[in-house]
C-alpha cells in the first residue's frame, strides 16, 4: 500500500501476447475485479526456513494458497 498505487486507482494493466501472436496487435487492459480470472506478478521469490515464499501483486481475481498459477513467461504452472 505504501509503494504502489491500488489497482483500482490505476486504469488497468496490459496483457501479454501470448506465443505465437503478433506483439504489434493491440491487447485488452485487466480491470481489478474480484471475479475476473486471476492475473497478477509474481515480483520476488525467496527461500527461508518456511520454504520457498513468492510475493504476488494481484491485478484482478483471487490466489488462495495452494492454487496453481501460469508463468506465461516460460509457459510453465
């Protein structure tokens, strides 16, 4: 809350192409929305004596423990 704005305030986020789709086509915006399908970054990951712990910025949708997630980056759950 105190380093980055609320996705509410902010107009919304653009999507990834995915393989195989041209970078230049033009890509919706995620709106925060709780009912959306997840979306959100995934912007540290640290091991400790817990095991291993990621921090997650959600866009729009819910995480809950345990739910597997999408690297769209490497393509990988």
């Amino acid at each position: 809350i105190d380093y980055l704005p609320s996705p509410i305030d902010i107009p919304g986020i653009k999507i990834a192409a995915e393989e195989g789709e041209d970078e230049s086509v033009e890509r919706p915006h995620v709106k925060a929305d709780l009912d959306a399908p997840f979306a959100g970054l995934a912007f540290k990951i640290i091991n400790d004596k817990y095991g291993t712990l990621t921090f997650v910025r959600v866009y729009a949708g819910t995480l809950k423990s345990g739910d597997s997630v999408l690297n769209t980056t490497r393509g990988h759950k």
